[in-house]
C-alpha cells in the first residue's frame, strides 16, 4: 500500500488518537516534571459559624503573579519520580544501608505507598493472567462439546461475569463476601470458623480480589477461545485419532497449537488489564490491604487537594511498566510482522 | 426526610418557577450551581430554581464528585458554574487559587436576612455563606447500655469501658463501630482524635507537620482502643457499612455523621426496638480535654470570580432564595440548617450538642489536605498491629513533606 | 466434527467436562441471579447484616411492603429518580461510540493490514502502549481545557472522548481481523482498474462484517459500563446509567437508595442479554475468522 493512501486509511483513527491521547500523554508527561511554585502564605483570622480562629492562608495575589511568571509551575525534572511517594531512592539507600536483614530491608521497602501497590499489582497480574487462559480454554473445551441447544444460553450466562458494570458487581460481591453475608456465612461453615473475615486480613483480601479478577476475566478469555476452537481443522485430529492419538494428546498436540496466537492475543489484553486493575480495589474497600498502582492515582487525583503532578509520575511508571511486561510479546509480534512483511 | 417526598417538592417548585414571575428582585442573569448530591443541597438548589424566570435562568450540577470539577469549572472563564455549594475543606483550593470572590457587597445589598454567624469570613473578606451544619457524635443504644449496667459515656476513655462491659455481659462481640475506611475516613477520625487532645497540626505559622509527638502517639493509641472494640473489618468501614450495622442492631455506641440521624431514626430498614432506643448524644471528649474529639463542618455557598458582576448577583440572590426560612422550613429534617427558623428534631440533638460543647471546626487551612490524605493512607499498618505509632506518624509526616514540597507549600 | 470426535471419547471425560462446565455456569450466574431475586426485596434484606436468609424470605420485605416482593426499587429508579433519561443517554452515546469507532477502526485497522512498511506495526505498538494509560489521569487532563472551550458537559464530546480512549483495541483487533481475509481478494480487485479504496469498498466490506460485529461487541461493552469517562464529562442532564447508578449509593453525608442501583443495575443487563442472544452467532463466527492471527 502507498504511503499516501496509508495515511488517507489512518487519519481519522490516528487524528482521534493524536488529540486525546498523544497530546494528553505528552502534557501528563510535561507536569510530572514540574511541582507547584512557591506557596506565599500569610496567617489571617478566619471566622465562620463556629468562631474565629488564625490560620495559614495561601496569599493569592503573590502567588498568582508567580504563576503569571511560569504557568506550568517550578521544573523539577524527575525529582517527583524519585521522591517518596513513588520510587523513594534516597529511602530505599536509606533502608538498604541501616538493614539489619534482608528481611527487615523489604519490609522498609513495603512500608513505602509504591512498592506496597506494586507488590500487589504484580501479584495479581501474575496470578490473574494465566489462571484467566487456563480457566478460559478449559470452559472453551467444555462449552465446545454440548449439544447445540445448551450452547446459547450457555454462552450468555458464561458472559455476565463481563457484563455487569464492576463498580457495581464488586460492590453486590462485598456485601456477600461480608462476615454475615451468603459466601461470608459458608466459608465459615466450610472452614469451620466463626471469625473467618475476608476483608481483615490481607492474605485473604488479596485471594478475594485475585478470585474476582479471575472470575470477571475468564468470560473475554472463553469469548476468543471458543472462537479459535471452531477453526480446528478436523483433518488434523481425525488424523490425530487414527494415529491412535488419547483425547488429553489431541488437546495438546493439536488444539493447543492452533489456538497459541489466541493466548498471546489475550495475554496482551490481560497483562495490560490487570496491570491497571482499580475497580474492584475499591469496590471491596482493599486499599488498606491491596491498593493498586491506578488505587494511588485514583487517590492522588481525588484527595482534599488534587496532586495533579504526583498522579501524572504515576501514570507515566504505570505506562513504562506495562511496556516492560508486554515486551517479550511484542517482540514476537515484532518477529510474525517481519516474518509476513512483503 | 424521604426521596419522594423531596422530589414533589422540587416538581412544585419547577412549576412555580416556570409560571411564576421572577419573584426574587432579578431580573437577569444566568445562574449555574455546582454541589455535592444529597437531600439538603438538592431542597437548596430546587429553591433557587424557583428564581428562574424572565431574563433569568438557574440550572444545577449536583454531583458526588462535583470536588474534582470545581477547579477546572471555575477556573474556565468565563467560569462554568457561576456558584458552587462547598465546606470547610472543600472552599480551601478555591480561596487558595482565587476562583471565588469577596460577597461583602453583594451582603450589603441583598443580604439582610442572612445571620453573621453565617458568614465565613477569610482575613475580614466575606467569602462564603453557610447554611447547615454537620460534626460526627455517638449514637448509643440505651436498652443495651442499660442492661450492661453503665452510663451513657461522655469521654472515649467511658466508651472503652462501656464496650468492655457490654462484652464482659455477652451482649455483644463488637459493640462499638466508627467510619474507620483505609482513606479519608481514617483520615478524619485522627482528626477528631488529635484535636480532642488538643493538638496542632503544623508548627504555628509554617507548613511544617506537627503530628510525630505525644499528643499524636495519644490520638493514636485510644484509635487503636476503639478499632479493638470494633468489628476486625474495621478498616473496611465507611458511613454505609456503620449505618448499616447499627440497624441491624449490630451495635450499641457508634461515632457517626450527624447527618446520618435522620435515616437511622426513620422507621425503614430497623425495627422498632433498636430505632426507639437509639440516642443521639454529644461526641465525647477524650484524655481529659474539655472539648469533644470531633470536628464541626459547614456546607455554604461561594460565587465565582470568573463570571459577570450580573450573573453573580443572580446567583448570590438565587441561592439566598434557596436557603430562605420558607425553603427551610419545609426541608426541616434535612440537615442541621444554620438558617433562622430551623426547628431542631430528635436527628439533630448529637450536632447541636457537639457545637454547643465548644467542638472545633475542621482546619480551613491550605495545606490541610495534604496531612488528611497522609494520615488517611499512613495509619492502617499501625491499627492493624504491624506497626509501631511512632513509626506511623513518621511515615505520615514523611507522606506529608513529599506532597507539601510538591504543591509548593515547603521548600 | 466436534460431535464425532465426542461420540468416541470414553464416558467419563463427557461427565467430566460436563460437570465442570455447569459448575461454571453456576459460578458465573449465581451473583446475577442472587441480584435479581434481591432487587425485589428491601434494602433491609438484599443487604442484611443480621442474616443472609433474609435476602431468600423477605422478612423485613414483608414487613416493610406487606408482600415479599416489591417492585420499589424499580419504581423508585425509573420513575421517581428517571432513570429512562440515563437510558436514553446512554442509548445515544453507545450507538454512537460504536459507530464512530467502528468506522475509524475498519478503516485504519484495513491500512495497518495492508500496509508492509514498518512504521505500521510501530503505529501498532504505540497505539498499545497508548492504551496503556490510565484514563483516570486522560480525563483530568481534558478537564481545563473542555471547561475553556465550552465543551464540557455534552454528549457529543463524551462520544468522541470514548472512541479516542478505546480506538487502540478496535484498531488492534480489527487489524487481525484484516489479516485473515486474503490479501488476493484486493489485489486481484486492484489488477481489475480499482484504486485502493475502491477495492477495500465492494470487496473488503461485503465480507468484514463478522469481525466487525464482534469488535463491535466489545466497543460497546466498553462503552455501556464505562464510568471514568462518563462521570467526569457529563453534566447533570446527560448522565449516563453507570454513573447515575453510582449516585443512588449515597455518600458520607447521607444513605443513598441501595435497592434503586441495584434494580437499576438489573434493568441495564437486559438490553445485552438481548444484544447477546441476537448477535450470538456472529460473535463467534467473527473471532472466528479474525482473532486467530493474534
């Protein structure tokens, strides 16, 4: 295809991109540079329907005509990204210079807000992704061999765990997860402890948002799965069979196979998903024991007073992470398109 | 007060205000409100609309979120909102950016009806009107402290004890419950806590934290005596889930919003039982302070700087008609209105009794934010057990320094 | 083919796989099921804290309402709160963003198929890591300027904003799809006068239309629940369903109507039961030819 006729192709999609993603990232990218100017402050008397108090007060008028001066604030270069709220150099040599164990240096490190999200974000991301393939291919199998009639509503019912808006699953599953709610009460029964609480201790909040990521996920990996399964070629296994070929050696010899690029396709979708995994943080109130890396944006951004430049060093880690993570995928993909290329 | 109940009420006033004349002394103007959505603020929006009319037109935003619109909104210019419904946090960018203007001449002409405990006054500049009140206070159950043989409690240490005595008698596993949530919740709990004891949260005129010490380690440790009274989800815990308990009479002492009275006094989701014996009290004081461990919060109206002086005037007249003592009067029950004419109900006891007390207001401070965020997000490992108070409040003042250096507050 | 080689497979391995799948179901449907039975109930016994058998016998129902079922919450959200107009809103901005996207989506996804230069498979890429970010961050960013510009507030910059946010998946998607229908079709369209686009017009659209229905599935899944998005750019009067829903949950000022999002969230399942059953064939015949090249 020419160049031009290329573009001509690309442009609608690629202007949509360039304005609302490219340009933000770039001026996201931008602040996360700078910090706020100096903050002028003066002590006022403030009064109000329960008395009168002195405080600090920002002095606007200095502080606007400093703002005139440098609108987009102070640079700092990459001081926020090192800084304590993300990845904390100076405390981390702090920490790894008066350890007294390698233990006690990694709890210094999970004491600090980004290893402590990161830590559970990566958990979660390595757990959620292959259990979501596994857990997706064998209900792909297992839907594949009912009898048509069954397939349909199967299919549907096999969605709802995708379909219902998270913000609001998450929340219908906290209440029944609760000490005194429907799973809550069986989980007791079953483990035979009254006290059992999923949401107090952190092991069993992580299990409780790693099953749930499991579960919301596996219906997109089933969708693309099952799809793949109905272009086995039956030639293969027919072939397989009369090889003399177990049902378990035609799985894995000749379905899996053919349904490999499904996995990396999912895979990618997943990894990057799951990465940025937030709803259900707070939709079980995990922050205490489970925040997320996009749980430290969302509390960045809708604090008392917006971090704006914080969130956005967030952000641009999260990006530089997920890249790291799809790497070895990309690279594959890199090698299938010089492998195509004409 | 119930939704449908509000709602006729607001289809009223659309009404009128469609047909009625402009019958609020403007006569043009476009007003714009931006606020939280609950039951109070909507009554107050629903009697501004009914200054809508020839040459005026009043339209509103209500939204939970609307914290995280109102920066950029007023900022615009011309601004989106030409008014926006705030609280004592919540007004402190604002002021802080400049995005609202002075009110005093608008007060003189337009405001005799408005009492002067109303106005929030920011270094002698009217910059805001409030009209209701709100403070966390208990709630306590008389038949089960009763049958537990104690006193309803006026200090926290009274509530540690009084939920001992409730377990001792087996009444209860978890008698007490606070909005403890991992968050601003927690957040605002140490709040209270330390204020109860009196403390400073930053060395007087700096921006420098002050919470590292004794007093904090205090406001730390009667937290931590609480949270052992109450349920081990604790840190899960928000309005909701409290209220939640409390009617399903989980609970016999619990320190809660004000404005929560209503629903828990009403006769859905509870039985008769646990509503008629519910009562609601002053917050307690705690470590022998004279002032109770809570915090006092209003809900005002500001207007924006960036609008015409025509379109500000609209607004600060409409929202006047808002918060008139008619609209007022009708909404009663809605919240702890700080309007001339308010009838105080049964809901409203435990704030009246907590401002009465001599509580503080929550610090209108610019860089207060900054140190509620990091208390909220810095305190759970030491609630939890994992950590010592020391080291918490180190790690909130180290949180506290990163963002403050970051906002420019320190160098 | 599937049926011959399950006639043949030993007894237990059907048990097996059959047990494992209703299982499955059961696990998938139950939080659903467990929701629609509740969304009848008062919010004393969906979310009762004293005993979870209250949600199956209504006690406080019946006590509330005089039945064990009741039909207040849907009251309540569709017609005391409209909740129809969410509906509608969220009827325009989905049929739209779906649109929009897709056609955006066949076309560029065609190009980069087509196309053998390296800078397509870059385009690729960045387009991946531009999904990448998180849009919490994006829609703070769009804030000052929409409210500068006059923009904010209205359906048709919602609509744009999401097709942006969600243009790298259908672009990455439709791609593959692309892949998969030969490239002789085109070319053999080209040698016969067509210039490209002429080709990609009688040829390539008559048979794309799997790909793009199931692409088009998961656009407006994206669509239909987002919340980032749609919360943050939408005045009051064109709220969408996901975040009206998320209003009627209260706040820490006052309890919200619990039962109002519940059967809010029951009624916004409907219209995808409905879609799925429709589109249930071409989903999977469209992955089917498309998705397999990854």
């Amino acid at each position: 295809m020419r160049h031009k006729t290329f573009l001509w192709f690309i442009l609608p999609s690629l202007a949509a991109m360039i304005l609302f993603i490219a340009l933000p990232l770039v001026s996201v990218v931008v602040q996360s540079m700078h910090i706020e100017h100096e903050q002028v402050l003066v002590v006022t008397e403030n009064c109000g329907p329960f008395g009168c108090t002195q405080e600090s007060s920002v002095d606007t008028e200095a502080t606007a005509k400093l703002r005139a001066e440098q609108p987009l604030g102070r640079f700092a270069g990459l001081a926020t990204y090192f800084d304590r709220g993300h990845l904390a150099s100076a405390e981390i040599a702090e920490a790894w210079a008066n350890r007294e164990s390698l233990g006690d240096f990694f709890a210094e490190l999970y004491n600090l807000p980004f290893y402590k999200a990161l830590a559970f974000t990566l958990t979660y991301t390595f757990v959620v992704t292959p259990m979501v393939i596994v857990l997706g291919l064998l209900i792909a199998l297992g839907v594949n061999r009912l009898t048509p009639a069954l397939k349909g509503p199967t299919i549907f019912v096999s969605l709802l765990p995708m379909i219902i808006t998270p913000l609001i699953g998450s929340l219908i599953l906290f209440w029944m997860i609760d000490a005194q709610g429907v799973i809550g009460k069986s989980l007791q029964w079953i483990f035979d402890d009254p006290e059992l609480s999923l949401k107090a201790s952190p092991p069993l909040t992580w299990i409780t948002l790693i099953v749930y990521g499991i579960w919301s996920g596996a219906p997109f990996a089933f969708v693309v799965f099952y799809a793949g399964l109905q272009t086995v070629n039956s030639d293969s296994l027919e072939a397989a069979m009369i090889d003399g070929a177990t049902k378990w050696q035609q799985i894995r010899y000749v379905v899996i196979p053919h349904l490999m690029p499904l996995a990396v396709f999912i895979s990618l979708m997943q990894l990057m998903d799951n990465f940025r995994v937030f709803e259900p943080v707070v939709g079980f109130s995990a922050q205490a024991n489970a925040p997320s890396l996009s749980y430290i944006i969302f509390a960045d951004m809708r604090s008392d007073i917006t971090r704006f430049n914080s969130a956005a060093a967030t952000s641009v880690l999260t990006v530089i992470g997920v890249t790291i993570l799809l790497a070895p995928v990309l690279v594959r993909t890199w090698r299938d398109f010089k492998g195509k290329a004409v | 007060m119930s939704m449908m109940k509000l709602s006729m009420l607001g289809a009223a006033a659309v009404f009128m205000g469609t047909t009625a004349y402009a019958g609020c002394g403007v006569t043009s103007g476009n007003v714009s409100i931006l606020g939280n959505d609950f039951a109070a603020i909507q009554a107050v929006a629903e009697g501004a609309k009914q200054c809508a009319g020839d040459g005026v037109t009043v339209e509103s935003n209500l939204n939970k979120d609307y914290r995280d619109l109102q920066i950029a909104a007023l900022t615009a210019n011309p601004a989106q909102y030409s008014t926006v419904v705030t609280t004592n946090a919540a007004i402190v960018p604002l002021i802080g950016e400049g995005l609202i203007r002075p009110l005093d001449d608008l007060i003189a002409k337009h405001g005799q009806n408005i009492s002067k405990n109303q106005l929030i006054t920011v270094d002698g500049k009217v910059m805001a009107v409030a009209f209701m009140a709100n403070a966390q206070h208990l709630f306590v159950r008389t038949d089960i402290l009763e049958k537990a043989g104690v006193e309803v409690p006026t200090t926290y240490e009274d509530v540690v004890a009084a939920s001992e005595a409730i377990k001792a008698a087996g009444l209860m596993e978890h008698p007490f419950a606070t909005t403890s949530q991992t968050g601003w919740n927690l957040g605002e709990e140490f709040v209270n806590m330390y204020l109860g004891f009196g403390g400073e949260f930053f060395k007087p005129g700096t921006a420098e934290p002050n919470v590292n010490n004794e007093t904090g380690v205090a406001a730390l440790n009667m937290l931590k005596s609480l949270t052992e009274q109450s349920n081990p989800d604790f840190l899960t815990f928000d309005s909701n889930a409290v209220q939640a308990s409390w009617e399903a009479g989980d609970l016999a002492i619990a320190h809660l919003w004000g404005s929560r009275g209503t629903g828990i006094l009403d006769a859905e989701g509870s039985t008769d039982e646990i509503v008629s014996n519910t009562v609601l009290v002053s917050s307690p004081t705690v470590g022998g302070g004279s002032t109770p461990a809570s915090s006092l919060w209003w809900d005002g109206f500001a207007i924006a700087a960036n609008v015409s002086d025509e379109d500000a005037e609209a607004s600060f007249v409409a929202m006047l008609n808002g918060i008139s003592q008619e609209n007022v009067k009708a909404n009663n029950d809605a919240a702890v209105w700080l309007v001339e004419g308010y009838q105080p109900s049964a809901a409203s006891a435990g704030v009246l009794a907590t401002a009465t007390g001599g509580t503080k207001p929550y610090p209108m401070i610019p860089f207060m934010g900054l140190m509620h965020s990091a208390l909220g997000a810095e305190l759970s490992e030491f609630l939890q057990g994992s950590e010592s108070a020391e080291q918490a409040l180190a790690d909130v003042e180290a949180a506290y320094v990163s963002a403050a250096k970051e906002k420019g507050f320190l160098q | 083919m599937s049926s011959t080689i399950a006639n043949r497979s030993s007894r237990s391995l059907i048990v097996i796989s059959s047990a494992f799948v209703l299982l499955w179901v059961i696990v998938a449907s139950f939080p659903f099921l467990w929701t629609l039975w509740g969304s009848f109930k008062v919010q004393g016994d969906f979310f009762s804290k004293a005993d979870w058998t209250q949600a199956l016998t209504g006690t406080r129902t019946l006590i509330e309402t005089g039945g064990t079922f009741t039909g207040k919450g849907y009251e309540g959200a569709w017609v005391q709160e409209e909740f129809w107009r969410a509906a509608i809103n969220t009827f325009i901005i989905v049929f739209f963003t779906v649109v929009i996207s897709l056609t955006f989506g066949t076309l560029g996804g065609y190009a980069l198929a087509r196309s053998g230069h390296n800078y397509s498979f870059w385009l690729l890429m960045i387009a991946l890591v531009f999904r990448a970010m998180p849009h919490i961050t994006l829609v703070s960013g769009y804030l000052l300027p929409f409210f500068e510009w006059n923009l904010w507030g209205h359906i048709p910059t919602a609509i744009i904003v999401l097709v942006a946010i969600n243009q790298p998946f259908t672009l990455w998607m439709l791609h593959s799809f692309f892949l998969n229908i030969p490239k002789d079709l085109d070319e053999s369209a080209k040698v016969d006068g067509c210039n490209q686009f002429q080709a990609f017009r009688h040829v390539i659209i008559p048979v794309m239309w799997p790909g793009v229905i199931t692409t088009g599935l998961f656009s407006f899944l994206l669509a239909y629940n987002d919340f980032s998005v749609t919360s943050m750019l939408l005045s009051e009067e064109n709220r969408t369903m996901v975040p009206a829903i998320y209003g009627f949950l209260g706040s820490t000022q006052e309890e919200g109507n619990v039962m109002f999002a519940v059967a809010s969230v029951v009624s916004a399942t409907a219209p995808l039961f409905v879609l799925v059953m429709f589109f249930q064939r071409q989903i999977v015949s469209g992955l089917t030819a498309g998705a397999v090249k990854g």
